[in-house]
C-alpha cells in the first residue's frame, strides 16, 4: 500500500534553493480509461513502476511525488494531470516525468547531469515510436517520459496551457498532441533522449533505461524478467548520446 505525497504550495519572498522533482500520476479507478484500461487489472504493474521510480528518485537526490488526484484539473482523465507541471511544482529547477505504466531500470544514469550538460536544451523526450512514420518525420515525441527546465516551463501562462488542453480534449487520448503542440510554440527543438529511455516491452534494447507497458502491453509485464535484465547489465559500463531534434517548420 503506497502513502502517497501530494503537493502543497508555498508562497515566499525570499529566494529559494532550487531542487529537482520526479512524478507521476496515478489516480486509482474502477472505470475503464480507454488508453490504459481498468487501471485495478494492472495493479502490479502500476505499484511496481512507482517503485521504482520512488527508486530513480532517491538515487538522483531528487524528491518524488504521486499525483493521485484530479485536483490540478478537476474532471479531466488522469493522463491529462501530467500538466500540472505547467501550473505548479515551482520550486524545482528541473523536473521529470513518468508514465505510471514506465519502468524505469536500474541502469539508468542521472537524468539531471544530463540535463545539465545541456546548456542550451530546455524540454527533453523521446522521439515517438516508429509504428507511425509520420511522427518520426515531423519529430514528434512520446510522453511517457519528458524532462524539463524551469526556464521553460516558465515561459508559459496557465490560460495559455488549460486553452491548448481544451483543443484536444474531446479526442480522448490526445493529451501527447496537446503537448508537442505546446513545446513547439516555445522551442524549436528538444533534445532527444534515445530510444532507451523509453522501450517498449517487447522490444527491449542492450541498452534500456525506460520499459513502457503501453496499451495491451500490459498483459507482457514481467518483474522478474526485468530483475534479470539488471543483473546481467549490473556492473557493466553503457553510455547513450542525446541530440537535438528540430522540428520541421511544416508542423
């Protein structure tokens, strides 16, 4: 049973020390979300990605939060509380996020020494899965896991924010949309983390940081074969380049 932390905000005059913030939204329900189904018939799965990810937090030095609620956004399905970054968690210089249905593996390095090499670069994802090679072409990124800056979170209003949400929200699982749209309207570019941060189960890479359970996924979820998977890459040296990736001005 997890004790689960929910945000409080804290105004202050003074300036504070910035931290860095890993989350992730897991609202539990006994309706059928049409992107991640019953979350009740996944339970293991879900419990064991926030562990750890609870895990990636403390090795990084980083705080975590769940995010167990509609409360940012009342009345919207839970795959739409992750912009919530957008609207709170200012005190964090930089933050990540992660899908509830994303293992994140012991072998995965430091995100935030990452980020930080990155003078320039602002919003950090994946380029999106090659089963649509549209979105490989106009660069287009999955969300199940971004990190961020606050030199570009800040660039945004909460009107501006909740009225892309609203364009998309009858589409019912294009919440990804609404997000590249928003970090378009900001950034020419991202920087991409590889495909290692974010693998889909069947396709597991030498080299895999991030296992999404995405869609009927799910069904393949198994703790002991990723138990395996970092034992065998325990001790072993791995390094994975970013880059940018530029949208095109099409779009």
């Amino acid at each position: 049973q997890f004790q689960y932390t929910w945000y409080t905000h804290i105004c202050c005059t003074t300036s504070i020390l910035m931290k860095n913030l890993v989350f992730t939204v897991f609202i539990q329900s006994d309706a059928c979300d049409e992107t991640h189904g019953v979350f009740n018939e996944h339970q293991e799965l879900y419990e064991y990605a926030i562990q750890k990810s609870k895990k990636y937090a403390d090795k990084c030095n980083a705080d975590f939060i769940v995010v167990d609620d509609d409360s940012a956004f009342p009345g919207w399905s839970p795959i739409w509380q992750r912009f919530v970054m957008f609207t709170k968690f200012q005190e964090y210089d930089k933050i990540l996020y992660v899908d509830a249905d994303l293992v994140i593996t012991d072998i995965a390095p430091n995100i935030f020494d990452i980020m930080d090499k990155w003078k320039e670069g602002e919003f950090f994802a994946s380029l999106d899965y090659e089963t649509i090679p549209a979105r490989l072409y106009s660069k287009y990124f999955n969300a199940g896991i971004i990190a961020c800056k606050r030199s570009f979170l800040n660039q945004f209003t909460y009107d501006e924010v909740y009225d892309e949400m609203k364009k998309w929200k009858d589409t019912i699982v294009w919440d990804q949309e609404a997000l590249n749209a928003l970090v378009k309207k900001k950034c020419d570019n991202y920087i991409d983390l590889g495909r290692c941060w974010n693998t889909m189960s069947s396709n597991i890479q030498t080299v895999t940081y991030g296992l999404h359970y995405i869609n009927w996924h799910k069904r393949r979820f198994n703790k002991k074969l990723i138990e395996e998977y970092e034992m065998k890459m325990h001790g072993k040296e791995h390094h994975i380049d970013q880059k940018v990736n530029t949208f095109p001005i099409f779009w």
